[in-house]
C-alpha cells in the first residue's frame, strides 16, 4: 500500500488548493463591491479550486491508503453538516457546485 499523501503531485494539489483558498477567502466578502472583471476573475479562481478538489477528491476514491479514505469520508461528512443527504453522491455535490458558478457568472454578465 502506498502513502497517498508522500505523492509529489498530491502535495502540490494540496498546495494549490491551500493557496487558492486563502485567496478566495480574503476576497470573498467583498465580491459584491468588486467590478465585473474583478468578479471574473473571482469566479474564474472558484473554477480552478473546484476542479482541483474534485480531482484530488477523484484520486481519494481510488486510493487504498487509509488516510485519504478518512479524507474522502470528512468531504462526505461535512457535505451532509451543510445540509446535503446523507447518501450523497460527491460526484454530484460538485456538479451542483458548479452549477451555482454558472448561475453567478450568468447574473454578472
């Protein structure tokens, strides 16, 4: 069995979703007062980090390690804290996620 977590490219996934998030976090509250292009920008940024979760989310599934098992069942845990059903599909959490991006991006444009 493998260290899911000592893979090169896990850790850089990891990284980049980090950094993505911070980014997002601090200019989170003020999407309402950004421009357009700003909000795009933001929106773009919210794109890449849910692709980057939904892959590194993939590679949990397909994982043996117990660690990233444990992961991929905090990600379903904390889906059915923020009101999802407890036999959700994550597949589906994050393709309503981003259907939400593109309902936003469609009310900016």
């Amino acid at each position: 069995m493998s260290d899911f977590f000592e893979s090169e490219f896990v850790q850089e996934a990891i990284q980049d979703i980090n950094e993505l998030q911070e980014e997002i976090y601090t200019e989170v509250f003020a999407f309402d007062k950004l421009d357009r292009e700003d909000k795009v920008k933001h929106l773009d940024k919210l794109d890449t980090l849910l692709e980057k979760q939904r892959n590194l989310y993939t590679r949990m599934t397909l994982s043996d390690d117990p660690r990233a098992k444990e992961m991929r069942d905090n990600v379903r845990k904390s889906a059915i804290m923020m009101g999802f059903p407890s036999d959700v599909d994550c597949g589906v959490l994050f393709a309503n996620m981003q259907k939400t991006l593109n309902n936003v991006r469609k009310q900016i444009s």
